[in-house]
C-alpha cells in the first residue's frame, strides 16, 4: 500500500466512524453536535494526525483547542438563549472521535474502529444502562470496589518471585489467577443485573456457568424438590445444570487462552468434545421443556474478599501438588490431584496445569487429560448433589445427560 492510498484509506474510515457516531447523535437529537458535524471532527482529527507527523504534535493540541473552545462557545450560545443541556455527553463523544481520528494517523486501524465503534454502541446503550445502574444495590456496587481493591491495588504490589523449591508459588501470578476468576464472574453476575430478575432457561444456564455451576446445580435442585409438581420446572433446571457445567468448559478454555495459550491446541479439541456432548443435550432438554422464562435465584456476587482469599489458597495448594507430583509421582500421581481437586473447582486445576505447560514444567499431553479427568470428576460431584438436594425425575434427566458426558470423557482419555 503506497502513501496516497494509506492516507486515503484513514480519511474514508475517519470519515465512516464520525456518520456513525453522528448518526446516534442525530437520532437524540442533539443540539450541539450531528451527523455532519461528528463527521468533520473525525476528519479533522485525522488531518491533524497527518499534519503532526511532518510539522509536529502541536498540530493535534491546537486542534482539540480548537475544537474545545467552538464545543464552549456553542454551549454559551445556548444557554443565552435559555437552552440548557445539563450533559456533557456530546461534547465529550466530539472530543474523543477527534482524538480517534488523529489515531488513525498513527496508530493501529483496527484499535481506531473498535473504539469508534465501542463510542457509538456506548452512546445508543443510554437507556439499558441507566435501568441497569438503577439495579446495582449498594452491596453490588461494594463488590465492585472490591474487585477494583483486589484488581488494581492488591496485585500491583505482590512481590513477583517464587517462594518454592518448585518455581511455582509466585505470589503475584497467584493473585493474578484471583483477578481473572473473580473478573469472570463478576461480569456474568453484572450481567444478571443487567437482563433483570427474570432470565430464560438458556440465559440461566449459560449465566449460572459463567459465575458457579455448582452453586447454579445446588440451587436448581433445591427449587426442583420444591416445585417436584410441575413437570416443566423439572426439565428447565435440568436444561440449566447441563448447560451451566458445559460453560465450565468455556471456561477452562478461555483460562487457558490467557495463561498459556500455546497449550490451546493440545487442550482444546477435547474440551470442546466434552462441551458438544453437554451443550447438545442441554438443548435437547430446553426443548422439551417448557418455553416460558424460569424464574431462578439470582447469583451471588463473587467479588467478595472471603472467596477470593479461599480461592487464591485453593490455586496456590494445587498448584504445588500439581508441581510435587510430576516431580515425585509422575503423570498417575498428577491425575490423582486433578481428580481430588476438580471435584469442587475445575478453575484451580485448569490455570495450575497451564502455567506449569507454559514454564514448560508439564507435557501438553499429560496436561490436556488432567483436564478431561478434573471435568469429569466435577460432573460427578455435581451428580451426586443432584442425587440428594434434587427431585428423583432430575436425577434422572440430569444424570443422563453426565453419564453421555462421562462416556465421552472416558473415550477420550483412551483413544484420543
């Protein structure tokens, strides 16, 4: 690609991102800033991207002057006028896609359109988000700040080093298997929030997943038992408990993604076997059962300090056993710790394995059926809660759906 049609190129897309963003803006209404006007400022902020990088990054700094103080003197305009805009949304949006469009210049195109378009999606999202701010009680908005106490305060100051003969209990890239966790969950559990008390069965299902398939399984068991009448309820908890354990999949291999995600290849197609099995059979059971939104217990908040210290403890234990027994016991002993701690938490025993293939401490081979092996022992876990909180016609639709996803478990550590 030659200059003239590089430059091209960032003007046609500056120009395309500001319609867009000013195309929200014209449908509010706005008085301050449109269609056009959004497009101009984009385009402008490109031109003086184009100009800084010959003549200087005074150029950029002029131009977002310039554009603040017209952004001002429109709104002294309007309030002589009587017309009184309390919000600064606008100006702020005009701000920033100027700002896109000098990136443009410079930068990555592909960072410039996602924020471009991040800006207009934010911009239409208004009323969601307002509704959704208007159901975060004060306790959520605590949990929030203890993500952040935990995320951006905690961590930074973790000594990075390792305390073991092993090489393995890091303190900061321990907690940092914290933040990821907790940060998962959390946003499922804002999501909650954000579709509102009431949720379909396959909204549940992947929701209660993403934050605790255990605790979504004890709680759909519970509420079977209590409404064992109702036909329908049976078979939507069930459909919830098979697709919140194959989210359990999905998340083991986005945390694998992020720790090790050259282990991804090995580790993968299995897991994504296990998950076909348990997806496939949810949907079975969604579609027999009723297609009226079940009403479930909403999620626990899973920012909270207690769980993120028991959680850390719990990683940093199988971590170390994860470690001894390669060492000592060989691939046997290894999977006799991915049995014993996948039966309440397959996260622990997925981030411990892939840091360790990683540092290049464990074959992907042995690795990857660790995995199979933690997942399966977690099914059975969740099983057996099944069996004694849950009504008997449950277990039954439950049970078959783990004992498919055990059988395939099983052909995979033979054969694959």
């Amino acid at each position: 690609m030659n200059a003239t049609s590089a430059v091209l190129g960032s003007l046609v897309i500056a120009l395309g991102l500001g319609l867009l963003v000013g195309l929200e803006r014209e449908r509010t209404e706005s008085k301050i800033a449109g269609l056009r006007t959004f497009a101009l400022v984009t385009v402008l902020g490109t031109v003086c991207g184009l100009l800084a990088v010959e003549f200087g990054g005074w150029v950029v700094a002029l131009g977002l002057f310039a554009l603040a103080a017209m952004l001002f003197a429109g709104n002294l305009a309007m309030s002589r006028s009587g017309e009184v805009d309390p919000g600064q949304t606008t100006e702020v949006a005009a701000l920033l896609m100027f700002g896109v469009g000098a990136y443009l210049a410079v930068g990555e195109r592909a960072v410039a359109v996602a924020l471009g378009g991040a800006v207009a999606v934010l911009l239409h999202l208004k009323q969601p988000l307002h509704a959704w701010a208007g159901r975060i009680s004060d306790r959520d908005y605590r949990a929030m700040m203890r993500f952040a106490l935990i995320s951006l305060v905690v961590l930074p100051i973790l000594p990075d080093r390792a305390y073991d003969p092993w090489g393995v209990l890091n303190p900061r890239e321990i907690w940092w298997m914290v933040v990821l966790i907790v940060g998962m969950g959390l946003a499922a559990y804002l999501g909650s929030k954000l579709l509102g008390e009431r949720a379909g069965t396959l909204v549940a299902g992947l929701l209660g997943g993403a934050v605790s398939s255990t605790a979504t399984t004890v709680s759909q068991a519970r509420r079977s038992r209590g409404d064992g009448a109702r036909r329908g309820a049976v078979g939507a908890a069930a459909a919830i408990i098979a697709l919140a354990s194959a989210v359990v999949m999905v998340r083991m291999v986005i945390e694998i993604a992020v720790v090790a995600p050259g282990f991804l290849a090995a580790a993968a197609p299995p897991l994504a076997v296990l998950l076909v099995v348990l997806a496939a059979l949810a949907l079975v059971l969604w579609f027999t059962a009723t297609r009226d939104g079940t009403e479930i217990d909403g999620p626990s908040n899973p920012a909270e300090l207690r769980p993120a210290l028991a959680f850390a403890a719990l990683y940093a234990v199988v971590l170390l056993a994860v470690a001894v027994a390669e060492d000592h016991l060989g691939a046997g002993g290894l999977y006799a710790v991915a049995a014993l701690s996948g039966l309440t938490d397959a996260d622990a025993i997925t981030l411990s394995t892939a840091r360790l293939v990683r540092d290049g401490s464990l074959a992907p081979e042995v690795a990857w059926r660790a995995l199979v092996i933690a997942a399966m022992a977690n099914l059975v876990f969740k099983g057996g809660a099944v069996a004694v909180l849950g009504d008997r016609r449950l277990l039954v639709r439950v049970g078959a759906v783990y004992a498919a996803a055990l059988a395939a478990g099983g052909l995979l550590l033979l054969v694959w």
